[in-house]
C-alpha cells in the first residue's frame, strides 16, 4: 500500500556545489538527468528530473548555504521545521541554513550534526519530495557513514524518533545498523574504521540506481569523475562509491529490488 512520506523519511537529495554547471553536464550525462532552471532569490536551483519526475537538485552552495555545506545533503521531512532545527541544535548539531521558504516546494534548513556530517530538514508544501524512487537515475537509499554510530545513532533517535535493527547480511564486514520507523527501514548507518575515514569524512551518503553498474562506472570515468570504494555485492545490488568531478562523494547501485517502499508521492510504476 502506498503512503505519504513520513516525518523522519528522507524526502530529498541537494548537491551543494562551487560549480553548478559543471554538474549538471555530469549528472545529466551519467544518469539521464533532464534540468530546469527554478528561481531561488537572485539565482537559479537546478531541479533535476527522470521521465517528467523530480528526482534531486543541484544548487550553488555560496547562494544557499553561504560556502557550506558543500557535497550530497539529504533531507528529511518534519512536520515543523523551526522547531525541529531547535531541536537539532539542543541535541549538539550546528544551524548553518536557518529555516528559508523555497517557492513551489516548501521549507528547509540545513544542519550540521554533532559529529560533522550535514543533512537537512523539509518541511513540504508544494511539493513533497522526491517524484520517484528505486528506478535507474533516481534516490534508492540514504546512508550514514560514520566513526561515531552509536552516538550518531542516539542523535537522530532523539530528533526523528527512530527505532533500530543491526543489519545482519551488511555488504561490509563493519557494523551497520538500520534507522527504522515502524517495521520499515528509512536510512543506514555504516561504521568506519580507521581506512575509510581518510577516504570518506563522516557524511551521508545519496545512493542512486543505475541500469549497468560497469558501464556507469566507464562513464564516471569519461566524465572526469573517480571511482573510490568497489564493487561490493550486496543483497540489493552490485555498489561503488565514487567522486563526481567536483570531489563530491555519492554511491551508484545496480539495484535488484527496491530499497525503500514508495509513498503517495511517487508513481508506484516507476517505482516498483
């Protein structure tokens, strides 16, 4: 059954970058992007879309969020947004966007966790969220990857209100542990070790799906982008982190079945 996106889903997924329009080349020619051009103050936002459906924006992080946080932010939905950004600084988290109305969306703020890693707050109006999930170009999954989880875990716990599950068939030796509202997983959290941090600062990671994870990866490589970590099979799919040509880190998944369940927001046949 279909459903509204609930307080505590990740709704939507930003690229806060220096060069806008160098991303947008990349992202259109890696994942069949198309993209319009929305007001936002004196600039423009970049909304992203597959097949008619939003699927992400690209902003300019100095005209949004004054330089940072720069890189892939997710947001999550709230009911309120200026109570849950006071929420968020009373737990240990830093304000770096304070709630701003965007035309023909909604209400966001972006933060920065005790721990370093940004994410952000919606509060949807207009528009929900994401028009699509589990499909080739858009959102499938969103992850924590920290050296901090059990502290990072009791952050978002206070703030979203999640229950835990430890995640038994990881596609990593390292722990990981499943963010749950009710009996349906709405994010991960990765524990790194004294490698990865080096190679990944502690940060959510934006998973997007594609067709063929090989000829991806070929393309990331043609368009000035590198592939970091992979691949690594898992019980969704063949994964790779890689770094868009800005330095920004995502990860691409040849998906075997969704990640995510799809609310009213997403056409179920898209999503399937």
């Amino acid at each position: 059954m279909s459903r509204p996106f609930r307080p505590g889903e990740a709704v939507w997924v930003e690229l806060c970058t220096p060069d806008p329009e160098r991303a947008e080349d990349f992202y259109g020619a890696l994942l069949g992007w198309t993209v319009r051009a929305e007001r936002l103050g004196a600039g423009a936002y970049r909304m992203c879309g597959v097949d008619g459906r939003d699927v992400a924006g690209i902003s300019d992080a100095a005209a949004l969020h004054g330089g940072r946080p720069r890189g892939w932010l997710t947001y999550f939905a709230v009911d309120d947004v200026a109570a849950s950004a006071r929420q968020a600084v009373a737990l240990g988290g830093e304000l770096v966007t304070p709630p701003r109305y965007l035309p023909a969306a909604g209400t966001g703020a972006a933060v920065v966790d005790p721990f370093g890693a940004a994410f952000g707050l919606y509060q949807g109006e207009s528009r929900a969220g994401v028009q699509a999930l589990n499909s080739v170009g858009a959102l499938c999954w969103n992850e924590l990857d920290t050296g901090e989880p059990a502290r990072a875990v009791a952050y978002y716990r206070a703030l979203f209100g999640y229950t835990t599950r430890a995640r038994g068939d990881a596609p990593t030796a390292r722990p990981y542990t499943l963010l749950m509202l009710g009996d349906v997983p709405v994010a991960g959290v990765l524990q790194l070790d004294n490698e990865w941090p080096n190679l990944i600062p502690s940060k959510w990671i934006t998973y997007f799906a594609v067709a063929d994870l090989d000829a991806a990866l070929a393309r990331v490589g043609a368009l000035g982008g590198t592939p970091t970590v992979g691949p690594v099979d898992s019980p969704h799919g063949r994964l790779h982190l890689i770094k868009d040509p800005g330095g920004h880190t995502l990860c691409l998944i040849q998906l075997e079945g969704g990640l995510r369940p799809a609310p009213d927001s997403c056409d179920p046949a898209v999503t399937r």
